[in-house]
C-alpha cells in the first residue's frame, strides 16, 4: 500500500475540521461498568486522529488516502554484502496510520562457476601447462577487478597457491579494506601427445629419469 498519488495521502481536498472531535483527534467515551463510570480517551474513528476530514473525499483511494501500487526503486548493493544480508531501504514498505514503513531486502548471492568465497577471500585455480611450470612464465588471472599478470616462478609446482593482496572481498563496513585473493595452481597433463611431443618427452626421460 503506498500514499495514495491523487490526493498525496490527504484521503481527499478541502479539508475541514472534524465535527466527531472538534480537531483534537480524540474521543473521550464514557464506559459504564459495574464499578462505576470511566472516562476513556480514543483516536478519532471519523478523522483517524487527523483531526481534519476532507470534504471532498478522494475518488481514487475512497479516503483512506492509500492505494495498492506497485513500483521499481533502484537499490544500491553495498560492495562486500554476502549470502543471507539484509539491505534496509527506509520508506520502501507499507504505507500505513503511522505513516511509510521499511522495505527489508534480503540477499541471495549466485554462485559463481570461476571463483569460491570464504569470508573476505576469494579462491581460484588457475590450469598451466608442465613446460611453463619447468620454465616459468607470465599468466593471465581473472579477478572480480579483471584479469591481472601473474610471473609463476621457474620450478613451481602443482597445488601452489599464489596470494593477491587485496584483490578479495572488501569489508561492507570498510569498503576500503579487501581480502586476498589466492590462486592455486593446477599443472595440466597432456592426455594426447603428437609423435614430435612423445619424442621431446622421451628425450627428457632419459636425460632426467
Ligand atoms: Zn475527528
Ligand atoms: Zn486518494
């Protein structure tokens, strides 16, 4: 229910003071029980409390001054937010006698096929071939900022993890602060070699058995 956008909420034009309360927005009821007679004070059943009623009650919400609507707000996701966040957005929800309440987002994250989180850091592998692993060499590795070089040192072996600072998550209340990002390397294994590859490997067989 949202404020009604014929009459801005008003219920209707002219408003004029209510004749139920004179203005005050309240009753006073006298209840007559075994015990004696109270006094009790009520909101105004004619003007809701308002104190005013209008003369010309609006068409479209009939006077309530609400109308079923619906409508799209642009949200603003916080860098950082994870599974299961809420995202408060004031004045999003129901109007209602008290006025707009909250609208409360929760979060679901899709998983992505590239990258795994835990906290602040993200992991990923990264496949490379045994000759770059031998000699070293310069690869590309895809972060959530894009894709950066990484120098693999000449030796390195399969399972090393390389730690990116900084290139992980950032924290939603210092988004300012990241975590770290870190590749595990992954040395691929030829499952189909040409007669020229065979011959290499057999050659480096018998020089390094
Ligand atoms: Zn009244
Ligand atoms: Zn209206």
């Amino acid at each position: 229910m949202s404020r009604c956008p014929e009459c801005m909420g008003a219920g209707g034009t002219n408003l004029k003071k209510c004749s139920q309360c004179g203005g005050t927005g309240q009753i006073t009821k006298a209840q007559r029980t075994i015990l004696g007679s109270f006094a009790q004070t009520v909101i105004c059943p004619n003007c809701k409390g308002h104190g005013e009623v209008p003369e010309n009650i609006c068409r479209k919400c009939g006077g309530t001054g609400t109308s079923r609507q619906t409508k799209d707000i642009k949200v603003k996701i916080p860098a950082g937010v994870n599974d299961g966040s809420s995202i408060r957005v004031a004045g999003g929800g129901e109007v209602g006698e008290d006025g707009e309440g909250d609208l409360y987002l929760r979060i679901k994250v899709k998983p992505a096929k590239e990258f795994n989180r835990e906290g602040q850091d993200i992991f990923s592998e990264k496949e490379i071939s045994f000759s770059q692993a031998a000699l070293g060499d310069r690869v590309k590795i895809e972060t959530v900022d894009g894709s950066i070089d990484l120098n693999i040192p000449a030796g390195t072996a399969s399972h090393t993890q390389f730690r990116l600072r900084g290139k992980g998550v950032p924290y939603p209340n210092n988004p300012r602060q990241r975590g770290d990002h870190l590749v595990t390397i992954k040395i691929r294994v030829p499952k189909k070699l040409s007669r020229e590859e065979r011959e290499m490997l057999e050659k480096l067989k018998n020089i390094n058995p």
